[in-house]
C-alpha cells in the first residue's frame, strides 16, 4: 500500500494528470485488488487448498519458487517464445500487409488463404507442429509468429486501404514515384494500423504461448500449470496465472511505451 | 523563378464510368495567366481541375507547356480545397521540405529554400510544430508553401480559402496575389466566390450546369490590381457574373428537383 502511494506524485506529474487525481486512480486501482484478495480469502477460508488455496499459501508457494529459481526459468522460457515468436511476426506482417494493400495481385493470391486461416486459431496447428517441427523451442515459436503475423497483415492492410487519396494525390503531384509512394506516404499511414495490430498479437501470443507449453514443452509458465495437475499443487496454478497476469501486464506496458517514444508523430 | 506554361483544353471530356461530367471544353490559357473557375456546386469544376493536374483519364487532349498530360507532375503544383493534404507526421517544415527531399536535393539547400518559402507565407514561427496545432489559415498558407516551393510553372487551386473566414481569406488573396506576381506562374484557380475571382482573375471561366457541363462564358477582366470591389467597372462585372452563374445555379437547382416557384406554400 505504501509503496503504491508513494509513486503517486511522479506518475500523476508523468501523464499530466493532477497530483490528487493521479493519487485517486492509484488508490482506487489498489483497492480494488484488496478487495479481491480479501474475498478470494475468504472463499478458501471454507474450502479445501486443492480446490482454492489462499492468497497465503499462494504468495509463500511464489516465495519458495522464486528462491529456487524456477519460478524465473518459467517466466523467462515463456518470455522468450512470446518475444521472438511476436517479433519475427510483426517483421514479417508488415511489408506483408503493405504488399498486399498495395498490390492487387499480391492481395488475389493471398485472399483465399487468408479468409480461410483465419478462422483456425494456432492451438488446431500444436499437433501438427510437433510433426513438422518436433519438439523444440521453434514448434513454439512457430504457433505464436503465425498468430501475430496474421493479425498484423490484416491491420496493415486496413491501415494501406485506408490512407488518405488526397494525400497520395499530393505526394504524386510532388514527384513521387510508386517506391516513394509507399515509403513516405502509405507507410506511416498505415503506422496506427500496424501498432494495433501488433498489440491485438501480443495478446494472442499469450493465449498461444500457454496452450502449446500445455501440449509440449517441459518449461515455461503453461507446462508449470499443467504439471501441477500431477502433484495436486493447485497453487502451483496459481502462481501460473499470476505471473501471466503480471507479465502480459509489463510487456503491454513496454510495447506502449516504446510505441509512444518512437513513434509519437505517427500517432495523430 | 519559375515562369508560366501555357495550358491547352482541347475537346476535353471527362466520365465516371457511364456518367459523363464535362463534356467537350475547349480552352486557351496563357503562360503566367490567372484564370478563375466559376460554377454551380457539382458541375465538375474539381473534376477539371483534377484532369489539368493528370489525376483523371480524359478524352481529348490536355497540354500543359506544350506537353501531353497522362499523369501528375512536379510542373503541376496542387493546392487542395482541404489542408488535411498536409503530411500530420511531418512538421510544417517537413511538409514544406517534402517535394525536395524525395527528389534528393541536399540537406543545406533544402533547409534554405524551406526557410524562404515558410518564411513567404509567414509561417516562420510554427514551422517545426505539427499541422494539428495549427489554424485553418496557417495549414493552408504551409500548403500553398509546400507547393510553390517546388517552382511549379502552373499552380491548380481548388477553393483553397473555401474554408476560412473573410478577413482570413482577404489577407490570403492578398498574399496569393503577390506571389503569383512574384512567381509568374500560370494560376487555375476554383472558386464559388464571385467577389474572389473579381479580386484575383485576369479571366473568369463560367462553367455550365452538369451533368455534361461545359464553359458558359469566359469573362476577360481589365482591371489594375490592386482592384477596389466598390469601383463601377467591378460592381457591373459582378453583376455580368453574377446573372450568368445564377442561370446556371437554377438549372442545376431544377435538376435536382429543388424547384422554388412550385415548392407548395405553407
Ligand atoms: N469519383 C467520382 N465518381 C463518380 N462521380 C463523381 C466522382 N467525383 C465526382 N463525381 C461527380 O462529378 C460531378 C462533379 O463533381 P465535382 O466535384 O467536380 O463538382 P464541383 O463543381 O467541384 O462542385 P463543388 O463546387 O461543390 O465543389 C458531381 O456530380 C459528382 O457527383
Ligand atoms: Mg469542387
């Protein structure tokens, strides 16, 4: 409570808030999960812990696996496989979705795959790539690029069909070549489109990352959830979803954060 | 500076699929001339203009300098109706620095030349804010400057100060005035302000009712700039304008069905 309280004043100052109102949003925000806390409390308080262990043994369960590392092994296996997966991703959407806004032909040969993968979410594809890419780190890395890189090409190419006539009239008028065209024109028009996107991804990166954990892998937070039901360790689970919690958190906090530092002028 | 080129219309004719807009204008303007487009709204007065500035297929022939138009130019400057045409992410000087910097000048001289052009139209104070903190009247004036810094030898205006309000739009005419002396290039300029293409024109264009619309009258204005509204010779050429394109507005009005003397009384 404390420690919320103090950072009040900077934050409020930070995103132009008033001090007070800054403090209020904090203390409300705080509340609200004291509230919470207490009422899952009370909830395991006339149960047993396999059904719903208390924020208690829950919170020294997280002390122990922090103490012997592994809670930091899982976090950071599935970390890792969100980061690359979601990277390679966006990198890959967005000349994609630019190409396909662009060019007609491009955009015919691709729609058909699109409208129809685009209803088969990545957990249909687990079984098959383990077949194709075996067990190992890339099978994960797969699934979470090909649900990133999906709904970034879509956004971007939204971002394409939406740009301003007038504006690619005015560049042309200008000199502007077809090249110059897409890069100082269409390209940061399409830069709202394509950040949305890639938050959208990073949400679905975190559904993909624990159902293909769950299926095959031997670390990160999914297979520590999973395990768990071996050794009835229902906290286990818990600290799981917490740490997801608090990591998907953290990572939309950063990506906001950087797409406001590089990418302010575009945000109009 | 850059000097006027000459524009030809020759039988021009511009379509949207089976709909034809403007039919059949011929036209002569003279390099450096100052010639305004007078109309009833939609006639295609835009649509025209569009066409000089080669964003429209055409049939007949269009010249601008003696050359063939088939596609946008950098002889072509286009001033639009809206300053959303401003660049949002780029600052005014960006904006203004844009035709340059895509065409590879170098970074001194561009920063030379945009520093005169902004300085030209009196943006000299906001020229590293973005469009968005800007007025009406300043985004226009950074667009003007975004165009004539390309030294186009034909400028296409499409109701550039349509938006603003009179004492901004008197001080841009003024302003619009003076640089187009300074320049010498060839003005186009729409408008649906008969005072403006008094103010402005060395020839005022009025176009017929659409669909199929073509050239009423063309209207020669020998006057000495700067001109005084109030002088005789204006009063009764408002008066020619104002007949001329009043027919035309009625037309247009009846065809769209918005006749007034059999509006039933209530
Ligand atoms: N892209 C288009 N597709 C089909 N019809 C169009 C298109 N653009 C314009 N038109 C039609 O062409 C006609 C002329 O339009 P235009 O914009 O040139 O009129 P305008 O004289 O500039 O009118 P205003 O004074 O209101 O700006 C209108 O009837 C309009 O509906
Ligand atoms: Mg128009």
């Amino acid at each position: 409570m404390t420690d919320a309280t103090q950072q009040t004043p900077t934050r409020g100052a930070r995103t132009g808030f008033s001090m007070g109102e800054g403090m209020k949003r904090v203390l409300i925000g705080v509340l609200s999960v004291v509230i919470g806390v207490l009422a899952w409390h009370i909830g395991a308080m006339n149960t047993s812990p396999l059904f719903l262990p208390s924020p208690w043994s829950v919170a020294k369960t997280t002390g122990e696996m922090i103490a012997d590392g592994s809670l930091f092994v899982a976090i950071g296996a599935s970390a890792w496989r969100i980061a690359a997966g979601w990277a390679a991703g966006v990198i890959i959407g967005v000349p994609l979705g630019l190409f396909m806004g662009r060019f007609q032909i491009v955009r015919l040969l691709c729609d058909p795959w699109i409208e129809f993968f685009r209803f088969i979410p990545p957990i249909a594809f687990v079984t098959l790539a383990v077949i194709w890419l075996g067990p190992g780190e890339i099978t994960k890395i797969a699934l979470i690029f090909y649900c990133t890189v999906f709904i970034v090409t879509i956004n971007t190419i939204a971002g394409v069909e939406n740009v301003n006539q007038l504006r690619l009239q005015a560049a042309r008028s200008m000199g502007a070549s077809k090249l110059t065209e897409m890069t100082t024109v269409i390209f940061p028009s399409a830069v709202p489109f394509m950040i949305t996107g890639a938050r959208i991804a990073m949400g679905n990166s975190f559904l993909t990352v624990v159902s293909a954990e769950i299926v095959s892998a031997q670390t990160g937070l999914g297979s520590m959830i999973w395990t768990a039901r071996n050794f009835g360790r229902t906290d286990w689970v818990f600290v799981g979803i917490i740490s997801l919690g608090i990591l998907g958190y953290l990572f939309d906090r950063a990506f906001r954060m950087a797409t406001r530092k590089w990418f302010r002028r575009f945000l109009f | 500076m850059s000097n006027g080129a000459s524009i030809e219309l020759g039988h021009v004719g511009i379509s949207f699929g089976t709909a034809q807009i403007v039919s059949n204008v011929n036209l002569d303007i003279k390099p450096g001339e100052f010639v305004c487009l007078l109309g009833p709204s939609g006639c295609g007065k835009s649509t025209l203009l569009n066409a000089i500035a080669g964003f429209l297929p055409v049939a007949g022939s269009i010249s601008v300098g003696g050359d063939r138009v088939t596609k946008p130019g950098l002889d072509r400057g286009v001033v639009f109706q809206s300053a959303e045409v401003l660049f949002p992410w780029l600052t005014i000087r960006e904006n203004v620095e844009y035709g340059l910097k895509i065409r590879g000048v170098a970074k001194a001289e561009r920063a030379k030349k945009a520093e005169h052009f902004i300085g030209m139209v009196g943006l000299a104070h906001a020229a590293d804010k973005f469009p968005k903190e800007l007025s009406g009247g300043m985004r226009q004036r950074a667009q003007i400057a975004r165009v004539l810094i390309n030294e186009p030898s034909v400028v296409l205006m499409d109701e550039p100060f349509g938006a603003l309000d009179a004492q901004t739009r008197e001080v841009l005419q003024e302003e619009l005035d003076r640089l187009w002396r300074k320049t010498g290039c060839t003005i186009v300029f729409v408008t649906h302000d008969i005072w403006e293409a008094l103010l402005l024109a060395d020839r005022v264009v009025v176009m017929t009712a659409g669909p199929r619309a073509g050239i009423k009258t063309i209207q020669p204005i020998d006057l000495p700039h700067p001109r005084d509204a109030a002088s005789p010779e204006c009063l009764e050429l408002f008066r020619r304008l104002r007949d001329d394109i009043g027919e035309e507005v009625k037309r247009a009005l009846e065809q769209q069905g918005l006749n007034r003397e059999e509006e039933p009384a209530t």
